[in-house]
C-alpha cells in the first residue's frame, strides 16, 4: 500500500472517530453493567408477556444479543434472572405516601389519597411489566410469589395502611375495610393501566393496536376510591 | 370345579354386581365426554397455573391419566384445548341481569347491581380459574384474548351497560364512566376472589394455606361500587 492510500486512510479513520474520542474509555465494570441492563430489559420483555414457566432463557438471551451460555455467566438460574427482573421492575415503585405526615383534616386526606392512587396510575403506565409481573405470579400461587410480597409489597402496604384509616375516618375514602380498598386499588388501576390489552380488546374497535384505544381518564377510576 | 362350588361363585358375583347391574352399560359415546370432561378438568388446572405458553399438554395428558397421543385425539392441537376449556370455564358465567327489565328506581337499581356483584364473586369463587385464565391472556395480549374478548365477553358487556346506565341516573353506583366501572369492578372481585393466592400472601400470616385465610367479605368491596 502506498504512502499516501495509508495517510488518507487514517485521516478517515480519524474524522470516523472524532466524535467519540472524548468519551473515556468503558470500563469493564461499566460494560458488565450495560450488558446486565440488556439483559434485565429483554427478561421483563419475555417475563411480563409469558409467565415464568411460559419465558425462554434461550429467547432472553436471543434478545438481549448474547449467547444463553454468556448469559448464564451473568444469573446462574432462571430463578436468578427472574428475581433481579422483579427487583429492577420495583425500584420505580412510587413512594409518594411514605414518610409523610398522617392527614388532619379531610382535604389533606383526599389530597394525600389522590397522589397515592395518580401515582401508582402513572407507574403502571410507564412500567407495565410490573403489574403483568404481579399478575402472572398471583394466578399460579407459591413460593415465588410469597418471596415477591416479603420482598417488595409487605413494607409498601403497612406504609399505607395508617394513611388510608386516616382518611376512613376524615370521610375521604370508601367507609369499607383496609383489605378490601388496597386489593380493589391495585387490582383496578394495575389492571386498567398496566394491562393495556384487555380494556383495548373490550371497547376499541375491533383489531385496533393497543396504543390507539385512549386510556381511560384516571379521574373516572378516582371516583371511585375517594368520597 | 365341582357344581355346588361354581354355584357358590356365581351367587356371590350375582351379589356384588347387584348394585350396578340397573345401570344401562356406558356407550361409547358416554365414555368419551366422561374422559373429554377430565382432560378439560385438568386443562384447567395446568393453563390458570402457567398460563398458556408455560402450561404442559403431556402434564394435561399425565393428570388425566390418559397417553399425550390419546388426549391428540380428543383434541388436535394445544390450542383447541385451551379454546375448549374457555368455553367449559365461561359455561357457568353468570347471566343474572340478561333480559331484566331496566331498573327504574334508586332501589331497584341497587338491588340489581347489587346482584351482579354478588353473582359474579359467586362465580370468581366457585370458578377461580375463569379469573386466572384471563388475567394470564390480559398480560400477553395478542390473538387469544381477541378470540376470548369476542367469544365470551364482549355481548356480556352490552348486557351490562344500559344496566349500569340506568342505576348510575338514579344515583345507585358511583357517577364515573362505564369503562372505568366495569374494568375497576371486573379486576377487584376477579383479582380479590379467583386468585386468592395474593390476599393470602399480603394479610395472611406468613406460610399460611390459601384456604385457612378467610377471604374479604364481599360487603366490604360492594361499598365500593354502590351507593
């Protein structure tokens, strides 16, 4: 090759690269991380859509770009990967009502009622894997779904419960029991949000995608949970 | 043999098979929905555990105990199982409010939503995996919970709202749209009566059997949906 092929070369090579030669180098840590990522993202994917016994690691691995033998490098089990999916799918579970004060009066209680309900509507809309996750669990029964209550739902609903008795007795919420708000709670709005397909089948036109048929206002589904 | 000793057996098998003998001998045809029935009996089972990709045909065939190329013949493919065990499972829907005149006052139309309510816990109850088979179609979505929406809900549906109309003009439910109605009351009975796993898991003491904890008193969840 001659001397001035090669010197055009580089000098390509170099305008190619240019644009990220600032950007440090990625660490093997930081690779390991993205790569988990992927992973996470194609296993909430596969998890949410078929059920632990229906997912395919072999599919996950397909996904996520990999070999299923590099992704078992990363999570030893299937069990492994279903657990740190379940992990990741609740670090965005809101926490809009811990720690704060109990409500006084009947405004604050219907205002502190209304941010839980808006907020855990808006979470089953940007991650709806988690209600599908939850679901899917809460059909088949068992171990998993014992380690996913002790793990992540235990804590979050004793957080509530103080909040919603505060309420009941200011007149803010449904004069029934603690039980029967949180399942009718999360059943309604996790289903009505995070299980897009099903309102979408019911009442869109026929064949219509699900991102097509509007959601229903979350207003009309509060007015059934404050007074 | 000697005749008395051949007497002897023929009283006694005489006396064995006299209970039976009134019956009419099975018909081959008797036999096959006898053995169809339990094949639908254990589809039940294994979909509303594992959901439709995670549910085995050779564990249906196992818990039937028939061979997996026998249960072929009943029915060709996965498919046709599971579509012939919606039908079996939707059987029993209850049709309380089909063809009842509108309600035309405030008590009527409590009484008649209150009806509803109550059948359908009933059935979630009785039939908990009419609630887990479709909860497990509702997170996949796709082609099976179209076919199961159309089938089997979708007419249920229309019966049920000028119903719910006429009872939210008299005041009898809560003043919010159809859609939010009926998705909020579908998911929290379904979600708090066909998978009791979950109560169970949140307010029972940890390890507990599903049938030892008492489920949610239905009142409790009717002060939610009536007024």
């Amino acid at each position: 090759m001659s001397r001035p092929v090669f010197d055009d070369i580089q000098a390509k090579l170099r305008s190619l690269t240019r644009g990220t030669r600032a950007l440090p180098p990625q660490s093997r840590a930081e690779k390991s991380a993205a790569l988990r990522a992927r992973i996470i993202d194609a296993a909430k994917e596969e998890f949410a859509a078929k059920g632990y016994d229906g997912a395919s690691v072999r599919a996950i691995a397909a996904a996520a770009g990999i070999e299923q033998g590099h992704l078992g490098y990363h999570f030893k089990t299937k069990r492994a990967l279903w657990e740190a999916t379940v992990d990741v799918v609740f670090a965005d579970f809101p926490s809009s009502v811990a720690g704060m004060p109990l409500p006084r009066t009947y405004e604050d209680a219907r205002a502190v009622m209304r941010l839980a309900l808006h907020s855990y509507a808006d979470y089953c809309t940007v991650c709806p894997e988690h209600a599908r996750m939850v679901f899917n669990e809460a059909t088949s029964g068992g171990e998993r779904l014992e380690w996913l209550v002790e793990r992540h739902i235990r804590s979050r609903v004793a957080t509530l419960e103080p909040v919603f008795n505060a309420a009941r007795d200011r007149g803010a919420v449904p004069a029934t029991s603690f039980e029967a708000f949180l399942l009718s709670f999360l059943a309604a709005i996790a289903f009505t949000y995070g299980l897009r397909a099903f309102p979408a089948a019911v009442f869109g036109p026929a064949k219509t995608p699900v991102e097509e048929v509007p959601p229903v206002p979350i207003e009309e589904l509060i007015a059934l949970f404050l007074r």
